[in-house]
C-alpha cells in the first residue's frame, strides 16, 4: 500500500511540474477554466437527453465556442508576452507585472 501511496504521489508532484512549466505559476486558473468548459459540455448533453433535444450541430458549435474562448486566451498571453519581450528591446517597462 505504501509503495501505490508513493507512485500516486510521484505522479501527482509530475503532474503539477508540467502544469508549471507550461503554464506558469497560476496554472490552476487553466485547470478551473478547463474544468468548468467541461461540466459545462457535460451538463448541455445531459440537459439535452433529457429534453430530448440531442442535436449534434448544436454540440459542435459548443465545442467550437469553447475552442474560441481557449484561442483568445492565449492570443492575450501572447500579446502580453511580446508586450513585454518589445519593451525589453528598447529599454521601456511595458509589462504590468511586479517581478
């Protein structure tokens, strides 16, 4: 039991190593966001089961609309990366960061 107790953890503490590096420091605010675009698809299958209204164009366009709001984030991580990466280049502070 012991030895699944150290696995498990050796996994998890890799788990939250990648987390941070790919995403940085607030990486759990990505995995909440994820978290609810899931519950969010989930709960829409269900409601429409129940409704009895399954449509799978209407499951695409969600899926879609997800994908976009995943795409404007990371355009702003982007822009706020070459913000900053501009204003090293000529001397100016142009992040909104406090290191």
């Amino acid at each position: 039991m012991e030895k699944i107790l150290e696995k498990v953890n050796l996994l998890w503490a890799a788990a939250i190593t990648l987390l941070t590096a790919a995403f940085g420091t607030y990486w759990f605010l990505f995995a909440a966001f994820i978290a609810l675009n899931i519950v969010d698809y989930v709960t829409g299958v269900i409601k429409s089961r129940y409704t009895r209204t399954e449509n799978s164009n209407k499951g695409l366009k969600s899926i879609f609309k997800k994908v976009g709001y995943w795409v404007v984030i990371a355009i702003a991580f982007f822009l706020s990366y070459g913000f900053e990466t501009i204003g090293t280049i000529i001397g100016v502070n142009l992040g909104f960061r406090h290191a």
